[in-house]
C-alpha cells in the first residue's frame, strides 16, 4: 500500500480507503441485536482484510443505516491506534441536535474519538450553520474526540466553492470519476486551500463498475474497468485517495493491483491511454457536437425549461449508446428529482401534447447561442434517453 498526506491533516492516508456502506446490513438503523451473525463475521472480515493490505482508512457515516454499529464492533479487531476513523453526521439546523447526533454516532461506533467528522452532504441551504457547526466540532475536538472537520457534498459548483472558501474545513469528500468530472475545479480549488480530497462511492456512482458492460471490459484492458476508473482518479493531482466500498474480503485485491500501474510521482501512462481511448469511441458513435456540448457550457437545470437536467440526462444517454452502459444510466435517470443531490428533472415533459412543444421550443433557444448546430437535435435525443431510461 502506498500513502500520501491528507492535506493540512497531516495524515498519512493510503491511496485505497475502506467504505463501509456495502458491507452493512441495512440501511434502518437497526441495534446490533438485530443484525444475523454472519453479515457482522462477513463485515470483521472486510476490515481485518483491508487492514492485512495496508488500508487503515476506514469511513462511514450517521445515515448509513447499521453501517456505523457494524463498523465499530469489526474494529475491535483491529489495533484502534494505527487506524483513521471517518464518519459523517448532517449539519442539523439546532445545536443540541446536531451535538446528539454526532453523541449518537459516537455511542454507535462504541469509540471515544474519530479521527475524521464530516458535515454530510451539504448544499446551499445548510451555508447559513457551518459556522455553528463548525464551532461545536471544534469543542469535540478540543476535548480529543475529534481530529479533523471536513465535508461532503453532492451540491452545484458555485456551492462547493463557496464551501472550500469558508476555510472551515481540513478535507472534502467528493464524487469525480472518469464518467463524471464536472467536480475537477473544485479538487483545484481543495488543493490551494492544502485540503485532504477523498474520492467516494467511485466504483458504484462511477458506473456500476461492479457489473460493467463487455463493451467496457474490451476498452478498459489490460485492466478492469474498476483499476482504470482508480488509476483514472489517483492520476489527478490533489486527489489522496479513492473509496472502495467493500461487500467481502475480496473486493479489495483488484484495486489495491492496480497501484502496480500508478508511478510514484505524475499520473498513470495506462490510464491515461485508456481514458484517450473511450473518449474516442464516444466521439465516433455521438459525434463531436454532442462531447463537446456535453462537456461544457450547458444551462444548469434550474434554467433549463421544464427544470430539465440537460448535462445529466446528454451524459447518461451517452454512456448507454457508447459504452452500453444502458444499467448505469437507467439507475441514474430514475432517481432524478428525488433530493438536492440529484436535482432537475428528466424528460419525460416533452411528450405532453401541451407543455412539450413549449419546452422544447425554449430548449433550442437557451442552447442555440453556444452550440448552434447542435441545439435542434437535442429534444430529440432528449426523447430517445427517456424512452430508453425511463422505467
């Protein structure tokens, strides 16, 4: 295993972290009573092994159901003082509450301190209390139960900027992956601000790399789709290290194999290969409009008529016809709309009678003036992706 500093941390993280939300029970937050013998031996397991390998990063959160009840019993089987203890706790807007839930998360993992509190999942409404909460973190950590306030967010880029900017946190876990890399301003930003940046969910919300299609095994070799999607994220500078959410011992030999291929300084030769390779193929099958639109200068949702996630919905149809990621972007589409976290709306409005012609003729226009020839085709292939992705 290889390490690296985590920011003004100053801890040595290794490149591979432990996520423990697959290895977890249930997403009810169940007593320990609850939970059968064998998924708490299976989830002892999953730690001891990640330890044996050198990964003694090991993160959770509050809203992971049993995760963090599971978690703290499969740590006693490992040395407390040579591992870093991450967990997660929402920015609640009265103080008391918000202290009791980070008591409750305490009391869950059976620990006196964490290493590392994350506030979870911030956005624009929670700006107006991170100073609150910042404050009573900083008691905690006063007192030595907590090392270092970080947080995690799944906001807009103008939010997480605006975040990064308060200069009240020591890290950030965020969501960057080779199919998404919307989030690249901000690890830039994290790093001038000498802040740890921690790579989350990169193997499920990264593509479902778990079950990837054959098209991206093909691509992807010499490698698997997983070790290139890690190589891919590691490449970039600022980025300490990338989550594996483990359901088994075994999940994690495939990533810890790919380190083989990530020279000690400067990014991956192979991934880089890779990356160029994919791109390709996704321009020969969509065409150089659509990428190039795609990856840039689309109106955010919330300016979109009809609240329509353009950026999303191009890039997920994109990944289904080019890389047959047809599972990936189903899963994605159908859970648009549901939280701030995965905001704006999918297409299905351009099949009403009434309102579609009028979305429609309104989605030509906010488009035509950066991508002119391209913005008449895109309530077409809008109505394609839903016809597709919509279950």
């Amino acid at each position: 295993m290889r390490y690296r500093r985590f920011g003004k941390t100053g801890l040595a993280v290794p490149r591979i972290s432990c996520g423990a939300m697959r290895f977890m029970r249930s997403w009810k937050d169940i007593p320990f009573d609850r939970i059968p013998r064998e998924s708490q031996e299976n989830a002892e397991r999953t730690v001891k092994a990640a330890f044996d390998a050198g990964i003694n990063h090991f993160e959770t959160a509050r809203g992971y159901g049993s995760s963090e009840i599971q978690l703290g019993k499969a740590i006693k089987r490992v040395p407390r003082d040579e591992i870093i203890l991450q967990t997660k706790a929402f920015p609640l807007a009265d103080p008391k509450e918000f202290e009791a839930l980070i008591e409750t998360s305490f009391d869950r993992l059976d620990v006196e301190r964490v290493d590392l509190l994350a506030l979870h999942g911030l956005d624009e409404k929670h700006l107006p209390r991170l100073q609150m909460c910042a404050e009573i973190v900083e008691k905690w950590k006063l007192q030595g139960r907590v090392g270092h306030l970080g947080f995690s967010t799944h906001a807009p880029m103008g939010t997480v900027r605006r975040i990064i900017q308060t200069g009240l946190f020591e890290y950030v876990n965020l969501h960057y992956y080779y199919i998404f890399q919307d989030n690249l301003p901000a690890i830039e930003l994290a790093e001038r601000y000498d802040m740890g940046v921690f790579i989350i969910s990169a193997n499920d919300k990264g593509g479902l790399l778990y079950s990837p299609s054959e098209k991206l095994l093909n691509l992807t070799k010499p490698l698997s789709p997983m070790a290139f999607n890690d190589l891919f994220c590691l490449s970039t500078p600022g980025v300490r290290t990338v989550s594996v959410g483990a359901a088994n011992p075994s999940d994690f030999k495939e990533h810890i194999n790919a380190l083989d291929h990530l020279p000690s300084t400067g990014p991956s030769p192979i991934a880089a290969e890779i990356a160029k390779r994919l791109d390709n193929v996704q321009r020969e099958v969509v065409g150089d409009d659509w990428m190039d639109a795609d990856a840039s200068n689309l109106p955010v949702w919330s300016e979109t008529p009809g609240k329509i996630n353009l950026p999303v919905i191009l890039r997920l149809w994109r990944l289904a016809k080019a890389l047959d990621m047809l599972e990936y972007a189903k899963m994605r589409y159908n859970i648009l709309n549901q939280g701030h976290w995965f905001p704006g709306k999918d297409a299905g409005i351009l099949l009403d009678p009434v309102d579609g012609p009028r979305v429609e003729k309104g989605i030509i226009e906010i488009c035509s003036e950066k991508h002119p020839l391209f913005a008449e085709k895109i309530p077409e292939i809008l109505r394609k992706a839903h016809s597709a992705l919509n279950t």
